[in-house]
C-alpha cells in the first residue's frame, strides 16, 4: 500500500528495523575496529538481544566487515 509516495510499513516491520539499527549502532560502539569474525558473532548476539533476526547473512556480513575496519570512537 503506497501513500504519498511511501510505502506503508507494518508495525512489526518497523520494531524489526529499529531491533537492527540499535543492534549494529551497539555492535559499532563497542567492537569497531576488531576482527571481523569477533564484530559478526558480537552483532549476531545484539540482534538476539533486540529479537530480531537477520534474513540476508551476506548483509550481515557486509555490515560486520565495515564495522571490522571502523575505528573505535574516542570518547
């Protein structure tokens, strides 16, 4: 269903997303910078956390790897 050029997003599909973006925002915070094996198995655990799982493992993988090679913030 399109409204204004939007597509309507079911409830459940936004909490998903949201589950996703808090869950790689944490992963970032906390693994940027480590191996990209330790960012996928840390990643995989803040999205069991959030309940939600990860359809794609190719773009799981992606996301890892780009966490991988991030550097950790200064704080």
């Amino acid at each position: 269903m399109e409204r204004d050029g939007h597509q309507d997003i079911r409830p459940e599909q936004a909490a998903a997303m949201a589950g996703k973006r808090r869950a790689v925002e944490r992963t970032r915070a906390a693994h940027a910078g480590e191996s990209c094996a330790e960012v996928r198995r840390a990643l995989i655990a803040a999205l069991r956390e959030e309940g939600v799982e990860w359809i794609v493992p190719q773009a799981l993988d992606e996301v890892a790897e780009r966490i991988s090679a991030e550097r950790r913030p200064t704080r």
